[in-house]
C-alpha cells in the first residue's frame, strides 16, 4: 500500500523511501551535506600533504586510520594524490 503522508516511508516492490516532512527539504539537506563534505575533504586533503611533506623519516612506512565518511574521502585523497 502506498503512502503519501509527509514524513512517512513510501514502499513499492521496487524501492522504499521517505517522503519530505517539508516541501525542498531533502534537496537543501543534501547541499548542505555535500558543502560539508566539500570542507572536509579539503581540510584532510591539507593535513595529509602537510603530513607527507613535514614527517621526519620519509624513508618508514605509515599507517592510515579512519572510520565512516572519513575512510571515504581519505581513499579519495589518496586515489587523487596518486593519480
């Protein structure tokens, strides 16, 4: 059965999702994300090159650390450092 209450969840054999409890809510909540994501990604991207630029022995390995949306844009970092 379909549903098209604000803020309820939709489901079709096909796929689920929620509607907007708000006219253009889910729009503006993505670009906030992705502003965010954007900060974020250039903050680590700087810290990393300052890491690789100002560590002492160049010459030993490193390990590589992260957790959720940081293990994403790190791979990312990496993937663009090497490339």
């Amino acid at each position: 059965m379909l549903s098209s209450t604000p803020g309820t969840k939709t489901s079709t054999k096909a796929h689920t999702h929620e509607i907007p409890s708000k006219p253009g809510t889910g729009a503006a909540k993505l670009r906030k994300f992705e502003a965010a994501m954007q900060v974020a990604y250039a903050d680590l991207a700087g810290a990393f090159r300052c890491f690789l630029r100002e560590r002492p022995d160049k010459s030993r390995p490193f390990i590589i650390l992260a957790h959720s949306q940081g293990s994403i844009l790190m791979v990312k970092v990496i993937k663009e450092g090497l490339a």
